[in-house]
C-alpha cells in the first residue's frame, strides 16, 4: 500500500497539469474566426455595396447610413463653410439591422427616411482559404417604397471578393436589379445590371481607405454611376466611416438608379458617413 499511494499521487497530479494545458473546446456552432475581427474584411458592407463578412449564428450588427444632400462644389469656399460643408443641410439617413439567422448566412432590414424599406439576406457559398482562392456569397434583396407598400424592386446576385493578406480586400458584384424606375419614370427598360467593383484597403492597424463604384453595364440607366470613397476607423466592434459620393443610394434599387445630375450635366458630390456596430 505505501508504494501504491506515490504512484496514484503522481498519476493525479499529471493528468490535473494535463488538464490545465489543455485549452478550452470552442463552441461547434461557429467557427472561433467568425466572431474575431477580420482585419481584411471588418465590416458586412464597403460603403453601400455588400461584402462577404459573414454574420455568426445567432448574432447581429446594427448601421446608420447618412448622406447630406448639400453638393460640395455648390457656391464658393464661403458658401460651403457658411453651410458647414453640407452639415446644416437635409439628410437621407438608412437605418439597417442584419442578424446571422443560419451558419453563413443572414438577413436584414434596411429602411431610409424617404419611406424605402429593403429586406435582404446573404450566403455564404465559398470562404477564400486552402481550397479556394476567393470567397463567394449569394445575395438577395427586395425593396418597397411607401414603407414597403410601392414600387417593389427585387434584387439578385453574387458577392465574389479577395482577401489581399492582412492589407484589405477587392470585390466583383454582378447584381440583376428588377422594376428599377420609379413610378414617373417613363422608361423603355424595366431592369438593371450592375457591375459593382471595390475595395477596403488598410493603410494604418485600425484606418481604412474605401473605394466603390456601382456601373450599370445593360437596362436602366438614369443619372450618373454611383462612385463613392471613404476613410474609416475600426474601435473594436465599431467602424466609423467618412464618405464621400455623387449619390445617396443605400439599397440596390437606388444604387441601380444612380446618383443625380447637375443642371449643368455635371456630377455632384456629396458628403456622409456609416457607423457600424457588431454584437458579438
């Protein structure tokens, strides 16, 4: 008995340090990447158009999209400090709430102040990794105007990005956008195609510059292609980004319908930004 009593004490003690050194199993519902911060890809969104950021079960991500509607190159310097660069202007302002419904995949409502709400969801087909040197998703939306009691406008396409490192991420986004005009609109076409292209490109740990532009290449085509480009910062779950764009489209029925012209002909730009905030 008393050589057997060191023996047992020393096959505790090995299998408790064992125990120790052994780190927790992480949950199987989720992949442990899906709720850390992907320095390339840290936002669902470039500044209007998707990205393949996907959402983990079960949790969620809240936005706020602003754009002033005070063009900058309206007046002189005077006239633009005197507004306060388009602060004291009118607004459109979207407010969107996504939520990870299914591993991979989400949905969400986007809803903006002239009364347009878009339901939208998103899959996650194909993550960029070993296998596959890019990450796909399908995407889906449709949108109403007169909170969601007019001209509905359904959306389908494909989300295709690259992940350059830890320095960024560049998108292809061919999206079929359906009863795109207006009702005053009096159009031979009743479709779009988009080809939308961008990327996020990070120059500091924390600091992104953003790059976006929505060509319509068949269908639809009033007004100018919306471009837009933007600086953001990343504190934690939070993104703050300062944008600038020659048109206010937050959803893809207005992103298909294009910025507004000048009288003149020429293109205006606006000045706005998204804050973003995660919940895991």
């Amino acid at each position: 008995m008393l050589m057997i009593a060191p023996a047992l004490l020393a096959w505790i003690l090995s299998t408790a340090s064992t125990a120790v050194r052994q780190p927790p199993t992480p949950p199987q519902d989720e992949p442990p990447s899906e709720a850390r911060v992907d320095p390339s890809q840290p936002d669902f969104t470039l500044v209007a158009l998707p990205t393949t950021l996907r959402v983990p079960r079960h949790k969620s991500a809240f936005r706020v999209t602003h754009r002033f509607t005070r063009p900058l190159g309206q007046g002189d310097v005077g006239d633009l400090a005197s507004d306060f660069f388009g602060l004291d202007s009118n607004a459109q302002i979207g407010l969107e709430y996504r939520y990870g419904i299914v591993r991979g995949g989400q949905i969400g409502i986007h809803r903006t102040n002239d009364r347009t709400i878009e339901l939208f969801g998103e899959y996650s087909v194909l993550q960029q990794g070993n296998r596959w040197p890019i990450g796909l998703a399908a995407y889906g939306s449709i949108e109403g105007t007169n909170n969601f009691r007019d001209s509905y406008s359904p959306a389908l396409g494909a989300v295709v990005s690259r992940e350059l490192g830890r320095h960024g991420a560049v998108y292809v986004e061919p999206i079929w956008v359906s009863n795109t005009p207006l009702p005053d609109d009096v159009v031979d076409q009743n479709d779009t195609f988009v080809i939308g292209l961008g990327g996020r490109f990070r120059v500091r740990p924390t600091v992104y510059v953003v790059l976006e532009v929505s060509p319509r290449v068949a269908g639809f085509d009033p007004g100018s292609h919306q471009a837009s480009f933007a600086i953001e910062k990343r504190v934690g779950g939070h993104s703050f980004q300062l944008n600038f764009s020659n048109g206010f489209g937050t959803t893809m029925g207005q992103l298909a319908r294009g910025g507004p012209k000048a009288p003149n002909g020429e293109t205006n730009w606006y000045m706005g930004f998204n804050i973003s905030r995660k919940f895991f």
